[in-house]
C-alpha cells in the first residue's frame, strides 16, 4: 500500500498522543468552523478552537509547539457547546484540556496561564485534603498564589452573609481513600 | 464410460504461481474416465477456447471440465465453447482453482494436491451429468412504472414510444413530483413548471400510458417478466369519467384552513381540492381527513354545485391487479424538515424556512405569486442567510451524505432573491462548492461576480430570534474561524435530500435492496447504475441517491432502454437448473406421498399439485407438481422432502454424494 494510513502516522505528534489519551481523532474535522461559530469566548482567542484542530492536523513538530505555547488552550470555558453541535462529534474541550496538560508537562505554558493554573492546584489541593471542596481555604490558596489578595473582596463578604461560605472545612470520612485516589490518578505528583 | 476431457488454466501467473498446474493435467489424465487432459496458459481467450473445441473433436469427449477461475466469470464463456463443438452446454463445469485455491494458499505441494481434488470432484460430477436444455419463459410485454415524478414521467413516456404498454402509479392526486413544485432550474433558469407540464400532458394522453394517480403499490409477487401486482387506486369522492374539472365544487367548499402541502404548508386549501393549477388529471379529490361531510357533519355544497354529478360520497377504494414484464421505480426523496435542527431553532421560528419552501415563494403559482415574503408577517425580507450543508454530511445529527443538489440550488436561491428584490442582502453559508457539472460553476461565479451574493465558508453554529430579527451566529473559516454574525429577515436552510416516507415498506413489497441510508441500492455501483437487486426492477432518479433534474431524465432514459431491451423479446431464456419430482411406472407412479410440504415451504410459490389419473379419470394419485417457470432452484423443497421425490437438475443428490464420496 503507497498510501498514508493513519496507522502510520508519526508517532511522537501531538494528534496521535491525543488519540492515543482521550480517544480524539483529529483527523475526522473537516473544518466547517462551527465550534468556533458558537464558541463564547472565540472573540478573545488569537486562534479559536478550528485552527487549533487544524495546526494539530498537520502533525508537525513547529505547529505543535505553536498550539503548546498559545493562550487560546486556556480561554475555554469547557462549556462544551462546541462539542454538542460538531456534526463530526470532535470532543473539543477534552483537547483544550490535554493540551493545558501537556503545556505544563513541557514547560510551554502561556504566561497569562499562571492565574488559570494557580486555580487548578488550589482547586484539587483543597480536595486533596478534605475530600471535597473547602471554599474559603481554596480561596486563599489561590490569592496566595496569584498575589491578587483584594479581588472580589466585596463579592467574598456578600457569599459569606448569605451563607454560601463555611469558615471550617467539613471533610469526608474516609480520607485514606481520597489520598488513594489522588496517588492514583497523579502518580503522586501534587 | 464417459469420455471426459479437463482442461487446467495457468491463468497468467495467477493460478501458475502457486500450482504446478502441469503436474495438475498430468495427474488428471490418470482418472477414471478421463480421456484428455491439457493445461494452457489462458484457457478463456480465443486460442483456449478453440484448443477446448478441437479436443472434443479429436478424442470424442462427452464431457468437459475446465478447471481456472470462478465460474461465475468464466462459466458462460467456456460453456459456449463445447456447444460450439456440439456438446450440451450443461456437460460443462468449473473447477474454481483460482478464487478456492491459488489466491487462497501459499506455493506448495498440498496447494497443487488440493486442486487436483477440487479438478476430480467436478470429474465425478460431470460423469453424471445430463444434457439440460434452456428454459423458456414468456414475458408479459408491459412495464409498471411506481412515481410520476420526472424520473417516472420520462422513464413512461420512452418505453411507451418503444411501443409498449406501461401503468403508471402516483401516490399523490397529480402528477409532476417535486419538479411541479419548483420555480426556475439552475443553470439556465428557466420555468420549471414551463418545462415539466408539457410532459406531464404527453403521459395523459399516450395511447400505451395507463395512469394511476392517487394509487399505490399494495403487493407484487412473481419475477422478472412475470410481475402480478396489485395496485390500490384510493378513493377520490369523484367520479373521473364525469367530472369535467370546471372547478364549480372547489368555490363551494367551506372547509378553507388545510395546511397545502404542494405549497409545503405556506399556504391553505380546501378539503375537495386540485394540487395546482395545471394538475394532470384537472380532477379534484376529497380530503377525507378534512372534510366535513366525512367528519360526520352535514354538509353536500360540492355535490350541490357539480354539474355533472360527479361527487360520489361512498366511493370506495380499488384493488387492481396487473400483470407486467419489469416495472421501474422512480419514487423520489423527500427534504428534512427545519423541525430536525434543534441549533436553528427546531422549526419553531416561521422565518427559518427549508429551500422546498423558498422554491414555493419563488415560484409564479406559489402562496405570493413569486413575490419573496416571510412567513411570520408577509414583509419582503431585506437580508436573506442561506445554510448550505444544513443536515448533509452531519454524522452527528444528520446524514452522512453530500445531498449534491443544494450547492446549485442555493446559488439559484440566492441569485433569484436578488433578481426579484435588487436591494435584498444574500448570504451563503457554505464548507465547500460543490459545483461539477455543465455550466455549474459558472452558474456559482455568476451569483457571486454579477449578482453580489457574499459566500461565508463557515457551518452556522446557532440561529435566534432578537428584535424580529433572526440572529445567524457563523464563523468565516476563511478570516482563520472569525466569528460572523448577521441579523437577517428570513434563512433559508438547504436541508438534506432523504429517501421518500414510505420508500423502505415499498422496497420491502418488491423484495429490492436499500442502501444503509434507505435509497434503493443499484445492482453495481458502475456497471449496473440503473438496475436494482432484483431481475426485471429498475430505478431512476432520486429514489436511489440525491440527483439532480439532467441527471434524472439521463437516467430515467437509461432505465426505459434496460425495460425495452427486456420487453422486445418474447421469451426469457431461463437457467435450467430446476427441481422436478421424480415419475415412475405405475402402479407408483412417483415416490411422493403427496404431503404437500414443499408447496408450504416454496419461498417463490412455485409448487403446486397434480392428480394422476386413470383412463377412466378416477384419480389415482396426487402428486406435488413444480412449475419450471417460477422454480429458482434455491433446494429448500429438495432437502424437506421426507421421501427424496425431488431432485434438482443441475444438482442432483446422485451428482453431490458422488463429489464428496470421491475425496
């Protein structure tokens, strides 16, 4: 056979390391641009979610690290609009997270990121210790991590007297398995 | 002893590679009852053939056995041979060394042993073999035609100037199918109904057309040159040979809010009604479903006002049963509906309307008289947003396919809009043009160059409502998936082109096969485009997949042509291959018990019984009796038969049991 099959693709590209994690085949977008039609935040990203399929398609070690490098990956919202109405049922939003994966594995991470990235590990840390999500502490972690400690301050307050805001965390009973769960799935990283 | 000759083909390298096919002929020669055996390199050309003639000349031989590629390749050829050189054409058999041995096995010397298996089991056949003659069936020299639209108007009107009788069947009151519905025709634009209705009148008034409208196909049995089919004419409530079609009656009625379904609902009709002006029959029909007098209300203004009395309220429907040689099936397509499309409002906003529709507003004899208006509130729309693609090749939600027709027609969409209104805005959202046929892009380039139509390549995300304005939320995959957003009056989707509702139970009816997508499937994609899986059953037009009206006609007159070449003989010339229950002396007469167990089992209805009688007409015994015509020789009644009374020509239990006991 001369043709080129997927089964011999390069195996060290992106698309195939995302085939290969989350099931995604990259080479059934067509590029209508529908996700990126719908998308909410398309406006604000240097290249919306099309052309980042489209520079994944081509399997190419500068495009790859092009896509790695931009703050596009983490502008979505992960509100999977894109994904419902793709006429070729291209899950979007488990390669935008992937890709913010596989950024931070490769040290390639948009500097805008940080704050987004700050929230993730503030995010799973508060879960780490209790078991679920203890809102206040995240809170601080995060302002810790980011510097930004006056932000929303006023929105804070208001949560707080209506009761949307516990000052202790309340955390699961078994928390050996959490830690199980988390040693599991992260290889014990964090 | 018989005298047979076999006959190894090297077929190229195909068979010699991996077969000493030598060593096969020499072995061969070896076998009882073989007087000949040769091999050759191409055994089906011309060279091959005459060394097969020559042989069964020289050596006296009785019977052949040519051992190369499938018999369904080559079987007719090398059986034309040895009838050359006066042997019966049935003396002859296959040896599939190609297809069950070379192909399928490694150069060894098990490969070679196992083709002189396959070569000595056609050997023990042969020697059993019987001179078979060809049957000759009758065929009835007329052709059913199934849908009126332009696929069966043209397909009727050439095979009944062939000669021909043909019956046609319309589903709806009138002929002319989706064509009737159009406005103008891409690429020339030119009146659609201008064009069409011409031939609508031609089938009317053919001497050898019968035409059935507001019939359909109920049941078809028999097979190619012998179809009985039974066809339901429903009920019009109206007398066709009284009525005149002067109209009187449609004034009268005073049921008026019928969604008209030839306006695609953008308009309301009667409940005695004539599809459109120039309907071909001009006869009206009763909408039973609407009309007051079958709702069990008092109502008889139409009956009243008929000056012929042609109302018949207890009109009733008629079954009526034809006999035809092929019958061709031309039903059509139908579009999705806008209620398909949960994105663009899962058909809840009047303004998003399917093409079918634009075509109406379009159209001279449509709701506006071709004056393109919205349906919410009659204002002529100032920005118009057509969605190519809408539903075509969606895997997720709509079908796979490319409907093919709708890149033409919404360019001729766009184009008439603009031509009708010159300050109207047209947008196309479209993936790609798919433009290929005469004159076609051009048509495209026109819209754009000359006309100004603004292509967007882009799939619509959402459609909304917001202020009386449908918002179009699109991205331009051009500008590298900028976000594009046009608030229009009216869109227009271009919805897929799907197989016709009812189209599946009448494949079903005429056992011929669909694709996954319900179109009916062509016998061979390129060879036998306009045949289907059945002998005698043919297809034109969009039944089979989305086409165009060239195309159509192009193939609605492929399909008249197969129908003639059929229905110019008088006899079909049948394989011989036929069970037959056995006859012997008297006083048994036949080993069958008379058990009737196959005339059950026949999936083709071709066994029936026979008394055997004395001189005196008492009847002696009933014996099952098969006709030669209907048998396919499928082996069903010959495997149930409890006293082995049957046997099939061709295939007898002797011949089987004699290839299997040589192994």
């Amino acid at each position: 056979m001369s043709s080129i099959s997927h089964h011999d693709r390069q195996t060290t590209s992106l698309a195939n390391k995302i085939q290969e994690v989350t099931g995604v085949a990259l080479q059934n977008c067509y590029q209508c641009g529908k996700c990126a039609a719908g998308c909410p935040v398309a406006g604000d990203m240097e290249m919306p979610s099309c052309q980042v399929l489209r520079l994944l398609q081509y399997e190419s070690p500068d495009y790859d690290r092009r896509v790695l490098e931009s703050e596009s990956i983490w502008l979505c919202l992960s509100c999977d609009t894109c994904h419902s109405r793709c006429p070729q049922t291209i899950n979007t939003p488990k390669v935008m997270y992937f890709l913010r994966e596989e950024a931070v594995r490769q040290g390639l991470a948009h500097p805008k990121s940080k704050d987004a990235q700050a929230f993730h590990k503030a995010f799973l840390g508060s879960v780490a210790r209790h078991g679920r999500l203890h809102e206040i502490g995240m809170l601080m972690n995060y302002k810790v991590r980011t510097g930004h400690l006056f932000q929303d301050m006023t929105l804070g307050s208001k949560l707080y007297q209506k009761g949307k805001l516990e000052l202790l965390p309340h955390g699961v009973k078994d928390k050996a398995a959490v830690k199980k769960l988390f040693k599991r799935t992260t290889g014990n990283k964090e | 002893m018989s005298r047979l000759g076999v006959f190894v083909c090297h077929c190229g390298e195909n068979i010699g590679a991996t077969v000493d096919v030598t060593e096969v002929a020499e072995r061969c020669k070896h076998m009882p009852g073989v007087a000949h055996a040769e091999d050759y390199k191409y055994l089906c050309s011309n060279p091959g053939q005459n060394k097969i003639k020559q042989a069964i000349e020289e050596h006296q031989l009785d019977g052949v056995v040519v051992a190369a590629c499938s018999p369904r390749m080559h079987e007719p050829t090398f059986r034309r041979a040895v009838t050359d050189a006066g042997l019966n054409a049935y003396m002859c058999e296959v040896a599939n060394l190609r297809e069950h041995c070379s192909w399928v096995h490694e150069k060894a010397d098990s490969t070679t042993e196992k083709a002189i298996d396959l070569v000595r089991l056609q050997v023990e056949k042969v020697k059993r073999n019987k001179p078979l003659d060809t049957i000759q069936v009758p065929i009835t020299r007329s052709a059913l035609v199934i849908g009126g639209g332009i696929a069966g108007i043209q397909a009727a009107l050439d095979i009944a100037d062939s000669g021909h009788k043909v019956i046609m069947v319309e589903r709806s009151p009138a002929l002319g199918g989706h064509m009737a519905q159009l406005s103008e025709t891409f690429p020339t634009l030119d009146c659609s109904q201008c064009i069409l209705t011409p031939r609508m009148v031609d089938v009317s008034r053919h001497p050898n057309i019968t035409l059935l409208t507001y019939s359909e196909v109920e049941h078809v049995e028999g097979f190619i040159g012998n179809f009985k089919v039974a066809i339901r004419k429903r009920a019009r409530m109206v007398d066709e040979d009284l009525c005149t079609g002067c109209g009187e009656c449609l004034q009268k009625c005073p049921t008026k809010n019928v969604a008209d379904s030839f306006n695609e609902g953008l308009s309301m009709r009667r409940a005695i009604y004539v599809p459109f002006a120039q309907a071909v029959p001009n006869i009206p029909v009763i909408d039973t479903e609407n009309c007051r007098k079958f709702q069990g209300k008092k109502c008889d203004r139409c009956a009243k006002a008929c000056p012929t009395k042609a109302i018949k309220f207890d009109q009733k429907d008629q079954i009526i049963n034809v006999e035809v040689g092929a019958i061709v099936v031309a039903t059509g397509y139908q579009v999705m509906g806008t209620e398909r499309f949960p994105e663009y409002g899962y058909g809840t906003y009047p303004d998003v309307i399917t093409g079918l529709q634009f075509e109406r507003y379009a159209s001279a004899s449509g709701p506006t008289q071709g004056v393109i208006k919205r349906p919410s509130d009659g204002k002529e729309p100032e920005t118009v947003v057509f969605l190519a693609c809408s539903g075509s090749r969606d895997a997720a939600k709509g079908v796979k396919y490319c409907s093919k027709i709708c890149c033409m027609y919404t360019a001729k969409h766009a184009m008439l809009l603009k031509h009708k209104n010159h300050h109207a805005k047209a947008y196309v959202f479209y993936m790609d043009i798919r433009s290929a046929g005469k004159n076609y892009d051009e048509f495209v380039r026109r819209a754009i160059e000359e006309d100004g139509v603004k292509y967007i390549r882009g799939r619509v995300s959402r459609i909304y409502e917001e202020d009386g304005k449908l918002i179009v939320k699109g991205a331009d995959t051009l500008l590298g998936g900028e976000p594009v957003e046009i608030k229009a009056d009216m869109v227009v989707l271009a919805s897929a082109a799907l197989p016709n509702h009812g189209q599946g139970e009448l494949a079903q009816k005429l056992h011929v096969g669909t694709d996954p997508y319900g179109f009916v499937a062509e016998a061979h994609p390129k060879l036998r485009p306009v045949e289907t899986t059945s002998a005698g059953i043919f297809l034109a037009g969009a039944c089979q997949s989305p086409r165009d009206i060239p195309e159509t006609v192009g193939q609605a007159s492929a399909a008249a042509a197969k129908v003639t070449a059929l229905l110019s003989r008088s006899h079909l010339a049948r394989e011989p291959l036929v069970a037959e229950v056995n006859r012997k002396p008297a006083p048994q007469f036949s080993d069958c018990t008379g058990c009737l167990l196959c005339e059950t089992a026949c999936p083709y209805q071709a066994i029936g019984h026979e008394e055997i009688k004395d001189r005196n007409g008492n009847v002696l015994k009933t014996v099952a009796k098969i006709n030669p015509g209907l048998c396919q020789g499928c082996g069903t009644c010959v495997s149930l038969c409890r006293t082995k009374a049957i046997d099939l020509h061709g295939y007898s239990n002797e011949q089987i049991f004699a290839e299997i006991m040589s192994l």
